[in-house]
C-alpha cells in the first residue's frame, strides 16, 4: 500500500487547514527546493524526517549482460536519502 500525490495533498490540506490547491503548491515548492538543492550538490535535512545528499559514483568496470564484454561505466552523481530519527522511530513500532 502507498500514498500517491493527491492523497498526500488531501492530507497535508486537512492536517494544516489549508485548501487543497495550496497544499498542492506548498508540495511543488518543496519539491523544487529539494531538487534544485540536491542539483547544486547541496544537502538537504530536515530534522526528524530525512536528508537527502548527492553523491559521487566512480568509474568502474562492468559487464554487458548480453554479450558479456567488459565495458567502463563513467564517473557521476546518485541521491542519498536518509531516514531520520522520527520516521526510523514510526516504522519500528509497527
């Protein structure tokens, strides 16, 4: 079971009584700031909840599982994200 987008909105709306449309525009706004930061390189926390980091992959040497010939997989970026302490603390008394 997952919560989608407009049941987060629903939510966020009843929780903060604000109307949907601005819960919506409030999640937009986090998400552009969360990717907008990471893409800088910029770590964002957010005590409690999660932290979300961009980190450096290395070169490396992998294999074509088709073929199975050596090809060299070049040096970029992943995302990090960390649970924080509220949500590790939410998920291990359920």
């Amino acid at each position: 079971m997952s919560v989608n987008r407009t049941e987060l909105v629903a939510a966020v709306a009843e929780r903060s009584s604000l109307t949907k449309s601005q819960a919506d525009a409030a999640l937009s706004a986090l998400q552009d700031v969360l990717v907008e930061s990471v893409s800088k390189g910029e770590a964002v926390k957010i005590t409690g909840l999660l932290s979300v980091e961009r980190v450096e992959r290395a070169a490396r040497t992998g294999r074509n599982p088709q073929t199975g010939a050596e090809i060299q997989i070049p040096a970029g970026y992943g995302v990090k994200i960390s649970a924080g302490s509220a949500l590790k603390k939410a998920v291990s008394n359920k």
